[in-house]
C-alpha cells in the first residue's frame, strides 16, 4: 500500500488552504489585500471564497464586502486547541496517578449536549488487561461515572441541556433514568461527596469487564467551571470501592487539581506567543 508522502497533492485544494491560512491572520481580509498576498487571480479567489461561503467556512461582511473566517470556524479552532493542550498537558500526570494509585485512569470532555468523550488515558500502562480501546469513547452521560460527575457540577442551564438532548435523544434505558427522580438524587448526591460513581452493571463496551469494572470520577474545574473530567478504573473483585476510595480519592483529586493549574499557564503561554 502506498505512503501519503507518494500520493499527488490537490492544488486547488492547497490554494484554499492558503486563503483560509491569510483569512486568519487578519479580522477581516479584502479582496484586493488577498490577491495581492496571494499572487493568485481575483477570478480564482472569488471561486475560492464562494466555496467557503457556502461549506459555512468563510463570511463576508456586506458594510464593506470583506472576508472573515465564519464563527463556526473560529470555536472549531478554539475547541481543537483547548483539546489539544489538555490531552498533551494531562499525559504526565495520568502517568504518575497510574504508578501512585496502582489503576490507570482516563480524562474526557463533552464535544456536544449529551455526549462525554474521553480525550486521554493511562490504560495502556494497566497492569490488567483493562480495556485499553477507550480513546474517542464515548460511554454513557447517565451511567459512567465520567458522565455522572461532568453533570453533577455542572450550572443548572447547562446541565439541563445535557439532560433534554439525553431524554431525547439517549439509548431508550438512558432516557428512562434520566427522566426518573433516582437520576436526580444521584447527581446531588453526587455533588455532595465530591466524585461520580459508575453505575454497577453498566457496560461501556462489549469487550469492557461489565460488573467487574468499576471508577470513580472527579471534575477538572478552571473559574469554578467544569473543563473535563478524571476518572480511576479498575477491577471490581480485586479491590472493593471503599478501599480504593480511602487509598485514592485524593490523589485523584489532587491529579484534576494538578492538570487545571497545568492548562492554564500553557494556555497562558500559548496565548502570550500567539498575541
């Protein structure tokens, strides 16, 4: 099979590329500014800008017919950057959670209402053969307990979108449990003692351990908003909850506390070189 690096380049798609690479050098780009920094012909631009316009890539002002990379476009770019620096920034500290706790652990995000996914894992590292297929999983909101603690800490407007898009739209057992007051009991309860618990029986995957697998969950908070969530997975019949309560739940807080405090001085830094 061959390697991307012998496959032919599309030009026009590279031409595009470079017109959406200059849009988001400037607030707002002319036409005139574009062809002049590009070299290429007002006519093959304007082909160009349609064809953005119309994907929803690119905006055209009518006070003055300038061009500006769409909203969608920016929070696209916005949310792959904070993802990117979590994920990256979170490794080590998975790491050192996996050699003091002794039990891999995984970091998720919720991408849209409803959804959690997990963005970063020590699984592979597991002692135990612990589903390590987890990256871009997405178990349920209602039953992990990744999901249980992004919603427990979550504003009461936001939450309760989450939780309209999971009564309409979730599994048919999700939107039963979600509609019911026990769900409710659980997220307060939840929020009290400070962590998520999974749901016994829940099954992330097939191939997961099922009643053998359990976690709890604590929230990455920055402003006192819920950025991500951190979990502790491990084998039910080899070490019981309250136990691994006692030995763990601070390290794993301490670890959510650690890669907050982490993003947001490499998002400081970030920031500073880009400005």
């Amino acid at each position: 099979m061959a390697g991307v690096e012998s496959v032919k380049t599309i030009r026009a798609f590279e031409r595009g590329l470079q017109i959406l690479e200059l849009l988001g050098t400037e607030p707002t780009v002319s036409l005139e500014d574009l062809h002049r920094r590009s070299g290429l012909a007002k006519a093959t631009l304007l082909r160009i800008l349609r064809t953005a316009i119309g994907a929803g890539w690119v905006h055209r002002r009518p006070s003055d017919g300038h061009y500006q990379l769409a909203r969608a476009v920016q929070d696209l770019g916005n949310r792959v950057g904070r993802e990117h620096i979590l994920g990256e920034v979170a490794a080590p500290y998975l790491e050192k959670l996996q050699r003091i706790a002794g039990w891999p652990s995984d970091i998720a995000i919720s991408p849209s209402p409803g959804q959690i996914e997990i963005l970063e894992t020590s699984r592979f590292r597991a002692p135990f053969a612990i589903n390590r297929l987890v990256l871009g999983f997405r178990p349920s909101m209602a039953f992990s307990a990744l999901g249980r603690a992004y919603l427990a800490f979550l504003p009461a407007e936001e939450r309760a979108l989450h939780l309209k898009w999971l009564r309409q739209s979730g599994l048919q057992q999700e939107r039963r449990y979600v509609a019911s007051a026990s769900f409710l009991r659980e997220l307060e309860e939840t929020k009290v003692r400070g962590y998520g618990c999974r749901a016994p029986g829940y099954w992330g995957r097939m191939i997961d351990h099922g009643d053998d697998l359990s976690a709890i969950a604590v929230p990455i908070l920055q402003d006192d908003r819920v950025q991500a969530v951190l979990s502790l997975v491990w084998i039910s019949n080899v070490m019981a909850q309250e136990d691994v309560i006692d030995r763990s739940l601070q390290d794993l807080k301490d670890t959510a506390v650690a890669i907050s405090h982490a993003v947001s001085r490499e998002s400081g830094a970030t920031k500073a070189i880009c400005v």
